[in-house]
C-alpha cells in the first residue's frame, strides 16, 4: 500500500494524494453514518471503534 501511495504522489504530486485522501475519508464516514442509520447505532462510537481497531492493527496483535 505504501508503493502504491508513494507511486501516487511521484506521479501526481502532493496536492492530488492529499485530495485522494479526503475523498476516500468521506466515503469511509458516510459509509458509518449510513451504518449508524441503519442499525439505530451512534456515529461517533462507530468512528471510535474503527480508530482503535485500526490502532490496534498497527502494532501487529491483529
């Protein structure tokens, strides 16, 4: 993934990686909000199990 991105930025410089990022944060947090919706959840404590759980995967235990 980090070829991938790196590969992005060299081709498309900064400012597109950085409009790539946004746009891929906004489908992720409609995509909770929608879950949220849908299964009478809280937005927020989706958003938060995500960030620990994407925290998590960072130091290797998942």
């Amino acid at each position: 993934m980090l070829d991938y991105r790196n590969g992005l930025e060299r081709r498309n410089g900064t400012p597109f990686l950085e409009l790539v990022v946004i746009t891929l944060a906004r489908v992720h947090f409609k995509s909770l909000d929608d879950l949220a919706r849908a299964t009478g959840d809280d937005s927020a404590a989706l958003l938060d199990a995500a960030e620990v759980e994407a925290l998590e995967g960072l130091d290797g235990r998942s």
